[in-house]
C-alpha cells in the first residue's frame, strides 16, 4: 500500500458504524484513519476523515445515512485527519453542528469553521443526543491539547481519537486479528510518534492519567488509529506504557530522504 487507501464501511458493536482508511507511513508500515457515525436519535458523526479521500468519503458516508439527518460532528481534535473533509461534510449536513472546545474553535476557526455552527464541550461535560449522553474526556495520550475522547453511555464505546494508535504491517478488521507482539510494538511506536513527552512522564503521574479511561470499562475502543479493540485493555495500555519507557521517535532527516530520493530503482529482472 503506498496511497491513501479508503476500505469499505461496516458495522462495528451496536448503533456505530465504522468509516476506516489506511495511510502508508514510507518505512514503517500503515496507520488507520478512522471515522465513526452513531446512530443515536440526533446522529453523530465522529471525525471526517482526511482530504485526499474525500470523494469517497463523502459516497461512504451518504450510504450509510442522509447528510442532512446528521445534528452532530464530533472532532476529537483539529489535525488534519480529523477535519481533512469537514467543510465538505457540512456543506450537506446544514442541521449539524461541529463539537469541540475553546482550543479546538480557535483552531477550525483558521478555516473559516462558522460559530454558529459550533457547540463547546470541555473534559468532564456531555452532550445530550436525544437517547443517551457522549461524555467528553481527555485521554492519557494525545498530539494536540484540544483533543477529547468520546464515551458513548448508551454502547459503552470509547471513540480514543489518536491514543492507542497503532503502526502495522497491513490492514487488519480488528485489534486482536493483529499478533501480540506486533500490535504490542506498533502501539509503542505510534506513541512515541505522537506523542514523544510521554518520556518524561513518570510511571505514577501515567498511571493517574490513564484511571478515568480505564474506570469506564468500556465494551469496544474505537480508535482513530486502531482497529475496533475488545478485551484488550490491559494489552492497549501496556502499549502506551511501552513507549513512555522508551526514548522519543526520531525519523529520517534530509540526508536519509536525499538518499532514498536518488536511490538506484531496483533491477527488473
């Protein structure tokens, strides 16, 4: 896989579908990009995806639901996997309202992210969509500090945004098809990717972090960057722990991309 890569939707747990693409990322592996849509009274859709997939997106999306049913638009945070299709989104969802925080406005307000087409939640509040609350928390791992969680009360999911991502080898349905160790590794490496402070994090400060997420006991983990995970906590969050232990990611520089540019192409035989 060396493009963006959008997979067929399908349904994950009870009232959520599941909206995966795949990144290749030169040299390690591929990353998901997940979107969600809940299917609560006042509809939900978790993230948007990234720009380079957006026709298909947008097809994906419409066959899974009428855009103009849409009330809600989640975004955990404003990286641009996360938002790459949201002016799109709502140009056909003209009853939906984005939710996010003060940070995060400020930010999608750089893309001319309409006000009134807002709705500000902070960690520790909940939005009403009509059958069940979305509780909003910050997790322990995070690349952008506007980025918020979302446990749904009524499916007891947990949409992680980018904690718990994962590098792997190739796409896989669910987290626990991927063998121990190689998600064990690619939770590390996402996480030292992402978030490299979590080297100077102590292991008590950490642990503290990660209780309020571990105390919901969720059914799945629904990661922006994980397959669907069930009955895999204690795996995640070693994961996490892993990568706080370990030094930060360092990438290639401009020497080793020079190098990788101008390298010979391998012979055709």
């Amino acid at each position: 896989m060396d493009q963006p890569t959008l997979l067929p939707t399908r349904r994950v747990g009870t009232d959520t579908d599941l909206l995966p693409a795949y990144v290749p990322l030169p040299g390690l592996g591929v990353l998901p990009i997940n979107a969600y849509l809940i299917h609560a009274r006042e509809p939900v859709l978790v993230d948007t995806g990234i720009a380079p997939l957006r026709d298909g997106f947008l097809r994906a999306l419409r066959a899974l639901i009428d855009p103009a049913a849409l009330r809600w638009i989640w975004i955990t945070h404003a990286d641009a996997d996360h938002v790459g299709n949201l002016a799109a989104v709502l140009a056909e969802a003209p009853q939906a309202r984005v939710v996010t925080n003060y940070l995060g406005v400020g930010k999608m307000g750089l893309q001319q992210l309409p006000l009134d087409r807002t709705y500000l939640v902070n960690p520790g509040q909940a939005l009403d969509v009509g059958d069940r609350r979305l509780l909003a928390h910050r997790p322990p791992v995070y690349d952008a500090p506007e980025t918020m969680a979302v446990f749904d009360t009524g499916t007891r999911h947990l949409f992680s945004s980018d904690c718990f991502g994962a590098v792997m080898a190739r796409p896989a349905e669910t987290a626990a098809s991927i063998d121990k160790r190689e998600l064990h590794d690619g939770l590390a490496l996402w996480a030292r990717i992402d978030a490299p402070w979590l080297a100077a994090v102590g292991r008590d400060r950490f642990t503290a972090a990660c209780r309020p997420l571990r105390d919901l006991a969720p059914r799945l983990i629904l990661g922006s960057h994980l397959p669907p995970a069930v009955d895999l906590d204690d795996a995640l969050y070693a994961g996490l722990d892993a990568a706080r232990e370990a030094a930060p990611f360092v990438g290639p520089d401009q020497a080793a991309l020079e190098q990788a540019i101008h390298a010979p192409e391998p012979a055709v035989v």
